[in-house]
C-alpha cells in the first residue's frame, strides 16, 4: 500500500496526517505526515500500538465520549446498503495527550478505502489535523454523512450525554457560507434577496441548534466538521 511521496510532503507541509487502519488487526500497515505535530507522538509508535494505544491516550472523559460516537457510527452504518459503503463518511473530534504531556484537541475524518463483496469495511483511512485552537473543550461532535441523511451529535464531556443536533436547513447553510466569506447581515440580505431580519433570524436558529454562542465559532465548526 503506498501514495506518491509528494502526498507525503503535502501533508507535513499542512500540518496534519493521514492513516490507513486494517479493521481486522486494528494496526495502521501506513501512516503519513507530520503525526508528531498533530498527536504528539511519533510515527513509530502509531506502527507499534496500533489503535488501542491510540486510545490510551485519550483523556478518561473522551473515551467515555468514544463509546457513543462507536454506538452511533454502527447504527448509522448498519442503514447503508453494501454497495454504497464506501460513501460513508465519519467526523469526530477527541483530545490526546503527547508524549510530551500536552493534550491537544483532534479532528478526525475517516472513509471506507477498502469494503469486502458483503459491504463489510476492511480499511479505513483517517485524515488527522489538531483542532485545539479552533475548538473549545467541554463537548465532542460526532458527524456522518454518505446515507439517505446527514446526521451530527454532541457529546458533554461531563455528563456523558449523547444528543442528535437538528440539521441546518439549506437556506441557513448558504447563509453559513456567506458568512464565512466575510459577509455582513446586510449584504447577505441584498445577495439573497431576503430581509434584514429574515437573514438574524436564521442566524439565531443555527446558533439555537448548534448550542454555539458565538458566530465565529460556529462558522469555524461547519468549516472542520466540512458541512460547509
């Protein structure tokens, strides 16, 4: 199994990493990037501990957190029909503490690379990059897209308490969009060809089904989470 080496350089050069994982040893056969930036620990450790290891590092409240996001994941994916296995697509984020002691806050994108004549996965690749100055501790999301319907969750890291979010309706996520480009209420008002108030009021409700708080936050979210 081997990518070009410029995909390699890619990736050190944009920070993040990407790992193949084979779901019947749960061993990664390749890792590429700069891991050591991104997790914290190095490429040679990934080789030798595999998955388990992986997650011995997370903190005891992202493990309780992964539980859910495993449950879910299964359940969204048992919906698929097998020769459409290979559009799933699963986003989540965690914390892991480094080999050199800091926790950082992760950003996982994993994607069927290999699915067996039953639509079973036999690989997974995952696109890895750290989040933490993006994302605020307290809560993990869970993200899955490829079936009939999108679905995002939330996790409290305190409670434990797993809830679906509303989606964003189409018109909320093109204002989304706008917003991310830098556009002011007014102007996303005139583009659109919609109300002032129209254009407040669907800014309130993404923040009312998100449980965000502040907008930027919230564009920056939709932008990890590649919902926009």
């Amino acid at each position: 199994m081997t990518f070009h080496p410029l995909f390699h350089e890619t990736l050190r050069m944009q920070g993040t990493a990407l790992a193949v994982l084979d779901i019947n040893t749960m061993k990664y056969p390749l890792i590429l990037g700069d891991v050591q930036k991104v997790c914290g620990w190095s490429t040679e450790y990934f080789y030798d501990v595999g998955v388990q290891g992986y997650v011995e590092q997370y903190p005891e409240e992202d493990q309780a957190g992964l539980i859910h996001i495993s449950r879910e994941i299964s359940n969204y994916s048992s919906q698929i029909p097998a020769e459409n296995m290979n559009q799933l697509r699963v986003i989540y984020d965690y914390r892991m503490k480094g080999n050199d002691g800091k926790i950082r806050r992760i950003c996982q994108e994993s994607m069927a690379l290999s699915v067996d004549e039953t639509g079973k996965i036999t690989y997974f690749v995952a696109f890895v990059s750290e989040i933490t100055n993006v994302k605020r501790d307290g809560k993990q999301h869970l993200y899955l897209s490829g079936g009939k319907q999108s679905k995002l969750f939330e996790i409290d890291s305190k409670t434990n308490e797993c809830i679906q979010l509303e989606s964003l309706s189409q018109r909320e996520l093109e204002i989304a969009q706008l917003m991310g480009q830098g556009y002011l209420s007014k102007e996303i008002s005139d583009k659109l060809f919609i109300a002032n108030n129209t254009v407040n009021t669907h800014r309130q409700n993404m923040l009312r089904k998100t449980n965000f708080y502040d907008a930027n936050e919230l564009i920056n979210f939709l932008r990890v989470y590649r919902i926009i």
